[in-house]
C-alpha cells in the first residue's frame, strides 16, 4: 500500500494557524505521511486567502480562530473566489456555532485538534478523494444542535435516496461523500421529522407525502425494502 502512495504525487497541503507550535507540530506529522507535502503556511486569516490562491493546495487545514480575518470568513473568501476549494477545520470544540458557521460556509471535513495522525491522514486523503469527514465527536454535537427546524437540501437528498430504496453506500458514491456522513444527515433528518422505531423508510416516505416536503413528480419507489451499509 505504501508503494502505490510514494509512486502517485503527493498530496498538497496548506495549513492556516496562528500558533507556530501548532504548525509545526501539524508539519511534523503531515511529513510523516508518504503521500503528502505541505506547500504553504499561513499565520492569519487574510495571509491564508492569499497563499490558497497563490498556491491551490489540493486541501487545507483551517483552525477557525485566527487574527485579521476569521477561520469561517476566511472559508467564506475562499470559497467566493475557488468553489472547488477543499477545507478541513481544525478546532479545540469550545463551542458549536463556529462549526456549524463554518460547514455552511463550505467546509468539507472537521477534526479536533488533539485527532490522532492516523486520522489525521485518513481525512485529508478522504477530503482530498471528493469525500466529506466528520470527527465522530463533532458530529454528535454537530447533530444535537441541528436536531429541530427544517431539513436541510442535503438532508433532503439523502431523503430522497433513501426511500428510493438506495443503499448508505449507494448514496455515498452518488453524493459524493462517505457512509458516515450519510448515516449523520439520516439520522438528524429522521429526528426532525419526529421519526423512530422500526421501518423509518416508509414512515419517512409517508411523512414526506403528508407534509409535501418533496415536489409532486417526485416518486418515491421501494420504501419497504431494508436499508444496508
């Protein structure tokens, strides 16, 4: 496996934090990897939108508390000025609103700071693969602070998927994103529509008819079949 990363070109990684022991400590493990190379460093927010632009690493590594210009404005200009911009956030979890202001900024992965190299690894490479990773710790936080309101539109898509009779893997390959984040926008959805017990596939397809969350040409096929990983 080793052999297949050092012979495919590495992967390229900006990291934006203003402490330099952190940045160092993060190069360190990054160097470790056989299939990666941090290209930039950036001490602040405004210094971060620079060197992506400049450098367009294949993923960034974004604490959200920076000087100058914040970690989700940052995300925001980025994003403004490169759609396809990969951005894993980096934080210590003092709270959920940065978070949350930040996937909906465009983040694509989150991870604690104090996450293990492994892990560390294994989400800049699903990042970097199109996917979507969530620190297991964040998303159940993530999860309890977006339990109630309306469904999101990817909550949605995954709806739909669902009781199409798709599987969690299915929907990962066809939105793009991993089995972890398809079984998190399940269930927060399933808890939003007041959803438990057993068969949740058709109580979904029901609930969904009944309160028209879905246009009319929609259908809705198979929604007894049982959902597999």
């Amino acid at each position: 496996m080793e052999a297949n990363l050092t012979n495919s070109a590495p992967i390229r990684i900006m990291t934006a934090d203003d402490q330099p022991v952190v940045r160092a400590g993060l190069v360190w493990m990054l160097e470790q990897a056989p299939d990666m190379a941090v290209v930039a460093q950036a001490s602040n927010g405004r210094e971060a939108f620079d060197l992506a632009m400049t450098h367009r690493p294949d993923v960034i590594l974004m604490d959200l508390r920076m000087p100058v210009l914040s970690g989700v404005d940052t995300i925001k200009l980025i994003r403004k000025h490169w759609p396809e911009a990969r951005i894993i956030i980096l934080t210590i979890f003092e709270g959920n609103d940065d978070c949350i202001r930040g996937k909906q900024a465009g983040a694509v992965g989150y991870l604690l700071k104090d996450a293990p190299q492994e892990e560390l690894w294994g989400a800049i490479r699903a990042v970097h693969q199109g996917l979507e990773h969530i620190s297991p710790k964040i998303a159940a936080k993530l999860v309890s602070n977006e339990e109630t309101g309306e469904l999101t539109a990817r909550e949605k898509e995954v709806l739909r998927l669902v009781i199409a009779g798709k599987s969690n893997q299915q929907i990962a390959e066809e939105l793009n994103i991993s089995v972890a984040t398809v079984k998190l926008h399940t269930g927060t959805a399933y808890r939003k529509l007041g959803i438990s017990g057993e068969n949740k596939r058709l109580q979904a397809a029901n609930k969904i008819r009944h309160l028209n969350l879905f246009d009319q040409h929609e259908v809705f096929q198979n929604p007894h079949s049982a959902i597999t990983n």
